[in-house]
C-alpha cells in the first residue's frame, strides 16, 4: 500500500463512488481505457482485487469497500489540511514600506510590531525613495519628511540622527572613508560623505548593508543612523551627531486604508515602538548603554 500514490486513490475514489470508467472519466476528464489501467496497476501495488467487473460496470469488492472507507478518511484529513491552509491565505495583509535601517530595527523588535497570533499577516517593503499611495505601492510608509500632498493620513514620531563611526579597533591616523556610491545615494545621509571636499573616500557600495559591513570590517569611516550604529558592539563613533543630517520620521497611511483596524493596529505599534527608543534615533543614548543588537 506504500506505493500506491494519492492521484491514484483520488482516482479510484471516483470509480467507485461513479460506478464505472465513464463516470471517472466524465468527473477528471481522463479516457476510460487509461482509468481502467490505473486500476489494474493499483490492484497490483495493493495485492488486492478491488473491483467485480461487469456488463453493468465497476462494483466494489470486500476489499475495495475496505480501501474506499479508507480513501474517504484521507480525504477527510487532506480537506482539513486545507482548509487550515486556507485559513491563513484568507488573513488580510498589512504591508509596511521604510527605509533599510528602518525595516532592519522593525525586524529586531518585531514582537512590538507583529507576533504569530495577529489576524492579520505583515509584507515589509524596502523602499528608500517616496512611497505611490495612489497605486497602494503599501499601506503604510515610514517617511524621512512631512507629505506636503496626497490622500494621506499622518502621525509624527521621532527625529533621526546621525554620525560618523568607524570600527573599535580602527586607526585615528587612517584617512580612508567609505561612502554609497553617487548612482545609489538618495538621501542627505547617503550623499553626505562623497559632498565633503577633503575626504579621501577609498571604498564605496551600492547597497546601505554593505556600507555597514565595510565600515565594521575597518575599510574606513563611514555616516549611518544612530539607531544603528550605537547599537553595534564592534562600532564607535568618529564624531558628533551631523545636525544637518536629522531628519524627523513621519508615520503615512493612505487615509481610505488607516480606516481598517488592523492597518491601524501597526500604525499604533509602530509609533509605539520608535517611541520607546526615542533616545537612540536621536543619538542620545550612551554607545553601549542598552543590549544592542550584531549584524552578521
């Protein structure tokens, strides 16, 4: 029976509870002659003779009356299973667009965002330039500056900072900076290193992550979040916050999807969640002050 596969019994599902080959071949669409060879092949692997064939079509034998009880239990279970399946596929989506630094310190304190329990699931964007609500591009947009147009509803949080770090065990008397390159830079932050007339810039990336990793692996010094660098154990900062660079972070929804309750439910966590970390966007917490967290 360990071979006999599922096609095969769905298969001889409809054979017996139709009667015959016409009516399994009306129901999957498959010819006569091909089920009736399904069902030899099946007696075979069973060891079992399942049908008493005759001018009036298929009728089930004891051990075919056997497999049939058999056959509808595992439909039985394979029909739970998908409805449970079902189940979450019909959960509504909430989808969340940021920043990458952004997304990344969502991810490391998702409890405060999204837990398994939610009725609802989570899509998380990365998306360093503005969001289209009109296109619903998300539901919800972490923004680096107020909307000055658009449908949309919005909620202040907190100022962001940023400075220069390096890694711990970096040379004071090494020059080399590390930067995004011209073709990626998009914000302030991303174009702060390569606008500075005397710096010697000797490596650069397309991608923020690896700008962090170069930075930590001591390539040189490089400009991220607050958020992110004072919470790095293997990075100190090279400098003072950049005043020129903080920005104040603005929570947007499209004022037609806040409506729902579970877009509003991540909003509030959201606006929560960087509430409580208000000190560290604004660089004010001590490096090394609070359980940070390692990029690996």
């Amino acid at each position: 029976m360990k071979d006999a596969s599922w096609d095969d019994l769905q298969l001889f599902f409809h054979v017996a509870t139709g009667g015959g080959l016409s009516a399994a071949a009306a129901r999957t669409g498959l010819s006569a002659p091909t089920i009736g060879r399904r069902m030899l092949a099946l007696e075979r692997v069973t060891g079992r003779s399942l049908f008493s064939r005759g001018p009036t079509g298929y009728l089930l034998a004891k051990d075919g009356q056997e497999l049939l009880d058999r056959v509808r239990r595992m439909q039985d279970a394979a029909q739970a299973i998908s409805d449970w399946r079902g189940e979450v596929l019909m959960l509504p989506i909430v989808s969340t667009a940021a920043d990458s630094w952004t997304l990344r310190f969502i991810a490391d304190h998702l409890a405060g965002v999204w837990t398994p329990k939610d009725s609802f699931r989570m899509c998380y964007k990365t998306c360093d330039a503005s969001v289209d609500f009109t296109y619903r591009e998300a539901h919800i947009a972490i923004r680096h500056s107020r909307p000055d147009s658009g449908n949309v509803a919005i909620r202040r949080s907190v100022k962001v900072a940023h400075a220069a770090y390096q890694a711990a065990d970096f040379a004071q008397t090494n020059c080399n900076w590390i930067s995004l390159g011209t073709d990626t830079a998009i914000t302030p932050a991303d174009k702060w290193t390569f606008e500075q007339p005397d710096y010697w810039i000797t490596s650069w990336t397309n991608t923020p992550h690896m700008l962090f990793y170069l930075i930590r692996g001591g390539a040189g010094r490089g400009v991220l979040p607050c958020f992110i660098g004072d919470q790095e154990r293997k990075l100190v900062r090279a400098g003072p916050v950049i005043d020129d660079l903080t920005y104040e972070m603005w929570i947007v929804a499209h004022d037609d999807e806040r409506q729902r309750p579970d877009v509003r439910i991540v909003i509030d966590r959201l606006a929560a969640l960087f509430a409580d970390h208000e000190d560290l966007f604004a660089g004010q917490r001590p490096q090394g002050s609070a359980k940070g967290f390692e990029i690996s």
